[in-house]
C-alpha cells in the first residue's frame, strides 16, 4: 500500500480544507468545554442554599425550645452550614446536608402557644401507620435511641420512621427532627433528655406545614 493511500485511510490527504476542518474541530471542541463549564457554573449557582428564615420569633417555642437554644441553634449552627457551603468552605456534602436539614427542621415548627390540628393527608398517613400522634411520638422516639452519635430521626411521606447519620440529607426526608446534642440542650442533664424532647417537638409540629410537603411530593 502506498504512502498516500495510508494517508487517505488516516484521512490525511494533505490539502487545505483538512486544516481548515481541524481547526473547525478545536474550535468547536473548546465551544462546547466553554459551554460545559458554563454549565458547572450555573449549577453551582443553583445549588446555593439560603438560611430561610424563621416563620416565628426566637422565644415562640419556650416552654418547649428555649430562646437561648433556639438563638444559637438557628443563627449560629443552621447558619453556618449555610455559609459555609456557599463559601465552599469544609464538606460540601456535610454543610449541602445540615442547610436542608435545618432548614426543614425550622420551617415545620409553629409557636408554642398556636393550635395546629391534625388533618389533611398527613392525617390519614399517620392513622394508618401510627393510629395516632401519640403513636408516632413513640415510634420516633424508639428510632431516635438507635443514633449513634450524631443524627436525625425522620417521617417519610409514606409513613416510615428512619434515622440518618451526621447532617446526610436523603431524598425521602419529609418530617426531620434533629437529634444533635445541641437541639435538645433545654433538657440535659435528664436522663430521659430526647424522650422529652422528642416529645415537646412533635407538640410543636405545624401540621399544615407537613401537609403542603406530602401535596408537593413528586
Ligand atoms: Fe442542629
């Protein structure tokens, strides 16, 4: 086989137009990495997190959360996992997981002395797994006990009780409560220190709240 026929196999046929195609293709090539990247950028941009903020004021959880651990625990804590995560300071997955978490956790509270009636799907969700509030309480409660060290315990949309370790945000979270030492401050040194609180949270679920999460479920 002769040389130019290699060359034509190769798709090396020497003249001009080749060179214009190749350069075509670089060009094209860094457009795309460009276009890539812009990509990257932008979601990145999108995944920012935001501390949203409190729908009641600091000392509206007393007796259950006092203002001083509501203080710290929102502007200090659930803040810095935002910050951080934007400031692409630390695990990203770590500070991307502890926003969402509090986030959810803040927003699902209503003040202590507001009514919040149990209905709307959630209702029915709850009955069938948990006959009642009181059913639930105990079974997040017995979940909870399983943390070791660091953790939230959590309802599913469907009705399931889970825990996740450290600030890890699963995708089936609908109903987190955060297990962390420092939610439940208000009630160290007790020994039944995350019975009560688990308890005192639940009382202060705003289950309209939880009900607009299940609607907009997908
Ligand atoms: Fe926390």
């Amino acid at each position: 086989m002769d040389i130019e026929r290699l060359k034509q196999l190769a798709g090396i046929t020497g003249n001009t137009n080749n060179l214009i195609t190749m350069k075509s293709v670089e060009q094209e090539m860094a457009e795309r990495q460009r276009e890539r990247m812009k990509n990257v950028m932008r979601e990145e941009e999108a995944e920012r997190v935001t501390l949203e903020p409190l729908p009641y004021s600091l000392d509206a959880l007393q007796p259950v959360l006092s203002k001083e651990n509501v203080d710290y625990h929102y502007n200090v804590l659930s803040n810095g996992y935002v910050t951080r995560y934007n400031n692409k300071e630390g695990d990203p997955k770590f500070n991307y997981g502890g926003a969402k978490l509090h986030n959810l956790f803040w927003q699902q509270l209503k003040p202590a002395k507001e009514k919040s009636e149990l209905d709307g799907p959630i209702a029915q969700t709850i009955e069938a797994n948990f006959k009642d509030i009181k059913g639930l309480t105990e079974a997040l409660i017995e979940q909870a006990k399983t943390i070791q060290g660091s953790g939230w315990v959590y309802m599913t949309a469907t009705g399931t009780i889970k825990t996740t370790p450290n600030q890890s945000f699963q995708p089936d979270v609908l109903m987190p409560i955060d297990m962390w030492e420092h939610s439940f401050t208000d009630y160290i040194p007790a020994a039944d220190a995350k019975v009560k609180y688990i308890e005192g949270v639940v009382g202060l679920i705003n289950w309209d709240a939880i009900n607009r999460r299940v609607e907009a479920w997908d």
